[in-house]
C-alpha cells in the first residue's frame, strides 16, 4: 500500500516541501490525498483554493474532513461499524487545522505529523480520537 511505503518520508513534516506546500506548513491533508491518487489511483478528494490571488489549489483542510456536517464528493462519512483499510480517519480541533489520516487496519493510522513526517501509529493517538469522523471512498 502506497500509504504504508510513505513511512518515514519527511517530505510530509512540518519541515519538508512537497508540491504546493513549503516548511512550516502541516501537510497531513496532502499526505491523504496522495495516498488516494497515488495510491489508490481513484481520483482526488476536492481541492480548494485557499485564497482567491493564489492560482494553486489545496487539499481540503483536516478540520474540514472532520466535520461531519461537510460535503466530500465519493468520501460519505461512515458512521458506526468497523473502521476497514483505505478509510480517511480526521480529528477535528476547535479553533486549529484539525489532522487527518489513513487507516491501516489492527487499530493503526499512518499520518503525515509534525517534525516526524509520516508514521504509522495507533488510531487513538490523537487527543481529540474520541471525536474522530471517518470518511470511505464510495465511487
């Protein structure tokens, strides 16, 4: 799995570059939407221009994924049931960016985080897990 060959890949830490996103940027929406065109070669999620004078477009942010409320085109939320592999896990964060990742089954998420780049850790990881939204590619 293309998510699973990314671990260690620090071009996804906060101090990496990877296409539209410099040092200093958090790129945990990057690194899933990669894992969905590379990857799983299904497309993209949608891309948002992040201010009307920048001409690139940017992976919807974390903290919109998580947002059960929020529209995603082939990625429904999934509400109860069993979590299966290729699901884009999101952690919402009141005021913040929020963080995304892929689930890998046996309670594992592989993430783009921080300093770390990606890392495969466990899905309760993240503080705010008790809150995560679960999105599943539906074509």
């Amino acid at each position: 799995m293309w998510a699973a060959a990314q671990d260690g890949n620090k071009a996804y830490s906060t101090g990496g570059t990877i296409d539209n996103f410099e040092p200093g940027m958090r790129k945990c929406n990057e690194f899933v939407v990669d894992a969905y065109e590379k990857g799983a070669k299904v497309g993209q999620l949608p891309r948002q221009k992040r201010f009307k004078f920048w001409k690139e477009r940017y992976p919807l942010q974390a903290n919109d994924l998580a947002d059960p409320k929020m529209n995603v085109p082939h990625f429904p939320v999934v509400k109860g049931g069993k979590l299966q592999v290729g699901d884009i896990v999101s952690y919402p964060v009141k005021g913040g960016l929020g963080h995304t990742s892929i689930y890998m089954g046996g309670g594992m998420v592989t993430q783009a985080s921080g300093t770390h780049g990606v890392r495969t850790t466990s899905v309760t990881y993240n503080p705010h897990w008790n809150n995560m939204v679960v999105r599943r590619y539906a074509p």
